[in-house]
C-alpha cells in the first residue's frame, strides 16, 4: 500500500443481479465497472424517490462516486425508519418482516453492513408488483415484537416500538437534482499522480537552496505561485518534462509562477546539471538538493503519504503565495494541467487553510495536521526556525 499498489490490481468493479437462486454478472450493462481501487459501497436512496443508490468509495482517484439509481421499471416498494423506545433509538440489531405479494421479506438494521461502509439506516424493501403489504413485523433489539397489517406500497413509514399506528413520512423533494443530466466523473489520464491537500501545509522556513545564494528558504520567494521540482540529470522522464515546458517557460512568467528545479546529483554533477536547465530555459530559480533540504522536504513527503512512501523522479511541489503547500505532484506533469492549477491557486486566499480552488466540495470538519511531530523532526535536523513555526502551530490546534 506504502508503495501505491493495490491488492487487487487494476481489476474492474463487479455488480451481479440475484436471478432467483443465482446470480448474474451485470457489470458492464449497469455502468459499475469503473477500474477504481474500489474499497466500500453503502445504498441509500438519496433522491428519495423509492430507488436505491450507490455510494461508492475507492482508495484511488476519484476517491467517491454517486451511482444515480435510474431504473425505468415501475416496481413497489417500501421504505421505513424505525425508533426503539426500549433500547437504543436507532434500532440497531431490529429484525423486520415484510409479507407483500405472497412473499415474505426479511431486514436486519446493522451498525455498519459492509467493509468500512454504513448504509442508510432506513429499512428498503423493493415489493415488485405487490399491491400491499399485508403484514409487518418489527422485532426489536430487546426482543419485543410489533405487527402493522395492510400498509400502503410507494410509502414512507416511520415506526416508533409499542406505537400502533404507523406514522406516514412525506418524501424529500429534490427537483433541482431530479432534472440533474448524469455527469460521469472524469478520470485523467497520464503519467502524473496529482494529490491535492485538503489542509494546506506551510513551508516558509524549509530550506530552498540556489547555486548562489544556499541559504535561501522557501519564504524567500513568497509573494507568488512555487513549483519546487526534484529532478536529475540522468532521469529521462525529467527531461521529457522539462522538453515539454520548455515552450512554456514564457507563459509560466507571465503567470507569476516560479519554477524551481532542485537538482538531486551528485556535486560533481552540478555544472551540467546547470548547462542543461540554461538549455531549457529553466536556471533563474534552480539549486541544489542539499542535504538538509533533502531532509525537509523528505519529512513533509511523509507527513502526506506516510511513512515509508518512495518518492520518484520527477516529484513537484507546488505552493501557494505564502509558501504553503497544495499540490504534489508524482511523475511528469502535463503543463496544461500545471496552468489550470495555478490559475485556480491565484484565485485563492493564502489564509484559507482549505484548497476548495483545487479539491473541490465544502468541508465541514477541519483535518488537524500533527505539527507537533513536524515540530521535534526539523528540532532534530537542526532548523529551529522551522520547528518553532511548527511549535506554534501545534499550540494553536489544541
């Protein structure tokens, strides 16, 4: 996992209809055979409209997807919310019988009813062509039992432990997201892996060394968009990158970004490392990957991926105005894809922690970054400018 492998590898998604018995393999004709890194799914009917959905969640890019239940067939259902009112509100562990059509249907209402996934809690019979249920059957987590008898289909019910009338529930309306076209989330392709923070990390006391000035930092270019990109002489995909910017160079100015190479050879190597950025039209802002900015941007790369995580070549940072981090960037990334980035970047407040420009959605609940630890590992590599930066920042979050 470290390493950004899967254990299934690149395996597509499955959906299989029961067909009486058995089951039957409806990946592709469903739309469900995305080739995620797929980890959980959860149903909820979120339209409300008497038809499950799908919530899917992958490890990998897009990291959730929204299966809109679209079915044009017209069959019955029934929907319930159920309260306990002799154990826990919610229900959970109530069994529920349905008898519909001459059928009986069972449902159990679980605490989490799959691999780190939670479904709604409201119980969702599909009746088919039953005009009725005739009979309903509530036993409650303490074993107490309720019976409703000849409920309409096409209703929401709540139902409330040792209450004999069941209590109808008007449906959600939703017309603005009924008349919603299905819009398919859009994988990119390419050599690059993007990771975008949701909490922007600050940097401006982190080493950034020049040929002529090695005691440069980070802030010392503030005041605009950063690209700080790990390269080699010897690695053809940085070269490939480098060869495709190249055209750019003059775009990127006019954009305010700086871009930043920090070359990761050996010191013998320097002096060609400087020829081949002056080719490219890349050397104004270009140094070298000391040790101690090694080690730096070594802590913040696994502050974000974790312990353990390999960093390739090319690997690029891209940081705000203020020295804050936003992007990485893994692999040799597409200049088209790097504008539209630092477009969205210029158009954001360095004092929002957030990256709403570059991530997209609203967050309600605020990631809390260790900077503690951040703290007592720049301590250690002798940066007590950043530690201290870190320290406060620690204290802050408390």
């Amino acid at each position: 996992m470290q390493d950004g492998a899967s254990w299934s590898g690149n395996e597509r998604n499955c959906a299989y209809l029961n067909v009486g018995g058995s089951f039957a393999n409806v990946s592709g004709v469903t739309g469900a055979d995305f080739l995620d890194d797929a980890r959980a799914v959860a149903t909820v009917d979120w339209d409300d409209d008497g038809k499950l959905d799908l919530i899917l969640k992958n490890r990998t890019a897009p990291r959730l997807r929204f299966l809109r239940n679209q079915d044009s067939g017209n069959g019955n259902f029934i929907s319930l919310s159920l309260r306990a009112t002799t154990s826990h509100p919610d229900a959970i562990g109530a069994k529920v019988l349905a008898t519909a059509g001459g059928k009986t249907f069972r449902r159990t209402l679980y605490a989490g009813d799959g691999y780190l996934s939670q479904s709604s809690k409201k119980i969702h019979f599909g009746l088919g062509a039953a005009e009725k249920v005739a009979r309903l059957e509530v036993i409650w987590p303490d074993g107490a039992n309720d019976v409703w008898t000849d409920l309409k289909v096409n209703q929401r019910y709540n139902l409330t432990q040792g209450k004999v009338q069941a209590e109808r529930r008007r449906p959600r309306s939703h017309p603005r997201f009924a008349s919603l076209a299905t819009r398919p989330a859009k994988v990119e392709a390419g050599s690059d892996r993007r990771i975008v923070l949701a909490d922007k990390l600050p940097l401006a006391n982190l080493p950034l060394p020049s040929w002529t000035h090695p005691q440069r930092k980070v802030g010392d270019l503030a005041g605009g968009p950063v690209l700080v990109v790990l390269w080699a002489t010897w690695c053809a995909n940085c070269h490939a990158e480098f060869g495709h910017w190249q055209s750019m160079v003059d775009t990127f100015g006019r954009m305010g970004l700086k871009v930043v190479p920090m070359s990761t050879d050996e010191p013998s190597k320097f002096t060609l490392a400087q020829e081949q950025l002056t080719a490219y039209g890349l050397s104004a802002w270009a140094g070298p990957a000391s040790a101690s900015f090694a080690d730096a941007f070594g802590a913040v790369f696994e502050e974000i991926l974790g312990a353990g995580a390999q960093q390739a070549l090319p690997t690029s940072f891209l940081l705000d105005g203020a020295g804050q981090l936003v992007t990485i960037y893994e692999g040799a990334v597409d200049p088209r894809r790097l504008l539209r980035d630092v477009a969205a970047l210029k158009k954001m407040s360095p004092q929002n922690r957030q990256n709403p420009g570059l991530i997209g959605g609203e967050w309600t609940i605020q990631r809390s970054r260790n900077f503690g630890r951040l703290a007592n590992q720049f301590r250690e590599m002798g940066m007590p400018n950043a530690a201290a930066d870190f320290s406060k920042r620690a204290q802050k979050n408390r």
